[in-house]
C-alpha cells in the first residue's frame, strides 16, 4: 500500500506511530497464542515468508458473521473481556515461556524489518520519524528505540512521554479501555507532534 502511493503522495515527512502490541500483532503464531482479540488477529494480514496470509478463510463463518451482524460483534466483544479477565498471566511463565520467547524474538526482528521496509520505500530527502503510544515500560521502549533506530527513523519518545506525565498529573488522557488515547490524549499527542516537526524539521 505504501508503494502504490509514496511517490504520488512524495512526503518531506514521514511519521511511524509504534504501538507495544505491533510485535505481537505481526506474529501469526504469538498473536495467535496470546490473544483474545479475534476481530482483530481474524481480520488482519501477516506476512510469512515474504507472502500474506491470512488466519481464516475468505468465507469462513466468523468473518461472515462479524462483518454483517452487530448482535455478534457485540457478543463475540464481551466473551473477549471475559477471557481477559479470567485469563492467567502465570501460563506464561509455565512451559510455554521458552516458546513464547523464540516467537517474540521473531516477532521484533519481523517488525524491525518492516519498519526498515517502510523508510527505504521512501523518496530520497523525505525525513522519517517515529513516536510510540507507550514508553511507560522501559524495556518495550528501548526495544522500539532500536528496531527504529537500525531502520534509519529517527525517534521521538516526548510525545507518549507527555501524556504520560498528564496522567500522573491526574489528567484523564485514556478512553474506557485505558489503553486507546481520548480527544484529551490524541491533543495533546499532536501538538507535542508539531513542536517536534517545528523543532527539527522545519
């Protein structure tokens, strides 16, 4: 999609949102194991080996049911915040932590690589930056520092960095999910953004 478009659009500047599940969400396989999201991990492509693929079927009944009926959306919504809430985190730690390991450090090279993937599919001078939804855990951000520093973006941890201090300020930034920014979030997100740009950029 970048590809199709990129040298119509011809940006000076490109901006790479990183969120901390987008390892999770480029792996088939740890996706598939850590997640109850599955109109998200069913609808979404992946790519394997150089290919896209998909979890289901074109006509597979679920998806046929989640894109025509709100009931379902509905209830396949609250079965998903049942099985987070009654979900084990330990199970992680159990037997299957050497396997998670090894699809989570294929899931960060897959990610490194398509984040290297879209900076080179840039026009020559277009200045490429990065900012994430999260830095508040210190390992997950120096993990985006370096997949994005090793794909040439250029990375800017002030704009979840000032949300963060928001919130801790008591300011409500977050949605009911208290993951997704609100209106508050997303303004405060951007104008720390357009400082960046004006700063470094202009």
């Amino acid at each position: 999609m970048v590809r199709q478009f990129v040298d119509i659009i011809n940006p000076d500047i490109f901006v790479l949102q990183y969120c901390t599940n987008d390892i999770s969400d480029n792996s088939f396989q740890l996706e598939g194991r850590m997640s109850h999201v599955r109109n998200q991990k069913n609808l979404r492509p992946y790519l394997i080996d150089d290919s896209i693929a998909f979890r289901l079927p074109k006509y597979h009944p679920y998806l046929l049911l989640i894109n025509n009926s709100r009931l379902f959306r509905k209830l396949d919504f609250e079965v998903m915040k049942l099985q987070y809430r009654f979900d084990d985190p330990t199970r992680l730690l159990g037997p299957e932590a050497p396997t998670i390991a090894a699809e989570r450090a294929a899931a960060i090279a897959l990610t490194g690589d398509l984040m290297s993937q879209l900076a080179a599919a840039m026009p020559k001078g277009t200045r490429s930056l990065t900012f994430s939804c999260d830095t508040s855990n210190p390992e997950e951000a120096e993990t985006w520092k370096a997949m994005a520093r090793a794909a040439s973006l250029d990375v800017y941890p002030s704009v979840s960095e000032k949300i963060e201090a928001a919130e801790k300020n008591g300011e409500a930034v977050r949605v009911y999910d208290r993951g997704h920014w609100n209106r508050l979030g997303h303004r405060i997100a951007g104008e720390e953004l357009a400082n960046v740009i004006a700063r470094h950029y202009l």
